[in-house]
C-alpha cells in the first residue's frame, strides 16, 4: 500500500515521486497493477459526474427506446468514462511519474477508447441520422475541461460547467439516434445546460459558505430567473412543455432550502443532494413530454 500512497501524492502534486516513479528518461522496472488501483482508476468518484451521466442516459433510453440509441449510450458513457484515466495518464506524464497507476490508467484509456470508438462506427454505419451533431458539439467542451485539469484549475465555474454541458449532449445524442427529429432533440441538451448550471452555481455557493466566505447572493438568484425565463420563453413558443418550468422550480426550492440551512454538510453529501434532486428534476422532464 505504501506504493499507493506515494503514488497517489505524486499525482495530486503534493509531494514527489518515491521509488515507484520513474523520472524522465530513465528506465521504468515492470509495474504489476493491482485490483484495488484499477478500481479507483476505472471510475471516476464525482457524484455529479455522474448524475449528469444519468440524467442524460435516461432521457435518451426512456423517451427513444430504440437499438440505435442504446448503441450511442455504450459509446456515450465508454467516452465518459474514458476521461478519468486519461485525465491520471496525462497529468503523470506531465509530472514525470511512472507508477502502477499509471500503467492501469494507460490500459483502462486504451480499452474506453476501443469501445467508444468501435460503438461510434458500428453508429456511424447503421443509423444514417446525424446524432453526431451533438457530439462534435461537445467535443471542445470536453477539451477545454481536459485543459483545465492538466492546468490545475478544473474547479473552476467554466471548467465545471463545460464539462457538466459535454456530458448532458449524450441525451440529444441518443435521442436522434433513436428516431427524433434534430431540433427537439436539441432543445434536451439546452434544458439539461441550464440544469448543470443551476447544479454547479448551487453547490459552489454552498460550499463558498460553509467556509465562512462570500456565497453567491443575488447572483445564485439571477442564474435561477434567467433559466427561468428561458424555459418559460420555450414553452411559449410550444418548444418545450409547460410542466419542464416545474422541474426548474424544483431546483429553486432544493436551493432556496440549501440557503437556510445553517448546517455543515461534506461535499460528498452536497454531490448526493444533487443527484437526488437532479434524477427527480429528470423524472418531470420525462413526465412532461410522456403526457405532451
């Protein structure tokens, strides 16, 4: 376990790297990985990752049950998860570190990347539908959070939220896969954008306080007006059905509650909080085209 630990350091910059690292240029000894670091390179542990992965998944499979769109979620979420390894590969690289984890996180990218691509092409020839559209669009999304991760600022609002938006372009994806028409199907990774932006202003608000510092304020309520009006604006139009606003005040209600409360709650439980009321905003959403 000691290896672990030195291993683990190294990567999160806190310390250097010990006999397990290899510094550039010199000869690696073979590495054996073990079980319990494929585990942990294998799957991210965000909480929010994934139930933006799980929002999106489930919209696109209940409202477009078709073989198409479960071919799109095998390379949607083998594309997802492929960003974790990548993200430990790249960032030991950078840092000269050679480790056990390292090796499992250069298999693990290599497998991801196999099966996403391999779905991707099976896609590309079977469904002649363009439910690329919504994959190129988050491809920079996706970059520029990968850029912020190797800069060491992947906490930041725009890295967040980049990557919460390319993550919420798998429901669009699937849902043109499965038979939709483009527009409305784009009109999902819109509402699922505002979703992860009044997720991520929530939680980051919440935290900001709970260190004593200066929450966001009337600002956390300007992001909420905005959405707001945006999906009011939508439903008038006919876009998007009426009961979507529903959903939004949900989230407004979660956050309203998360204000007043004068307890100190971990990040992990703030990440469950958030996929709780992220799979009940998505229960509405699907109520609400279900009965449109």
């Amino acid at each position: 376990m000691a290896a672990h630990r030195v291993t683990a350091a190294a990567i999160s910059g806190r310390g250097p790297p010990g006999n397990n690292a290899a510094a550039p240029g010199s000869a690696a000894r073979p590495l054996t990985v073990r079980a319990q670091t494929l585990r942990s390179v294998a799957l991210p542990t965000e909480h929010g990752a994934w139930g933006f992965l799980a929002e999106s998944a489930l919209i696109g499979l209940v409202l477009a049950p078709a073989w198409g769109g479960g071919l799109a979620a095998v390379a949607g979420v083998s594309a997802f998860l492929l960003g974790h390894p990548l993200r430990i590969l790249l960032l030991d690289r950078q840092r000269g570190v050679v480790s056990e984890r390292t090796q499992a996180a250069a298999w693990l990218a290599a497998f991801y990347a196999t099966v996403a691509a391999a779905a991707g092409a099976w896609l590309w020839v079977a469904v002649p539908r363009p439910w690329w559209l919504p994959v190129v669009g988050a491809l920079p999304l996706a970059a520029l959070q990968l850029v912020a991760t190797l800069r060491n600022t992947a906490r930041t609002l725009t890295a967040q939220l980049a990557g919460a938006v390319a993550v919420a372009a798998l429901a669009p994806t699937l849902l043109i896969a499965g038979g939709w028409p483009v527009a409305p199907a784009l009109w999902f990774w819109l509402l699922l954008a505002l979703r992860a932006l009044c997720a991520i202003v929530t939680v980051r608000d919440r935290l900001r306080r709970q260190k004593g510092l200066a929450g966001a304020g009337a600002a956390l309520w300007a992001v909420y007006a905005a959405c707001g009006l945006t999906v009011a604006g939508l439903a008038a139009r006919g876009a998007v059905p009426w009961l979507v606003l529903a959903g939004f005040g949900l989230l407004a209600a979660q956050a309203a509650a998360g204000r007043h409360s004068r307890q100190a709650v971990p990040p992990q439980r703030l990440g469950l909080e958030s996929l709780a009321s992220g799979l009940a905003f998505t229960v509405m959403l699907l109520v609400a085209y279900r009965g449109s």
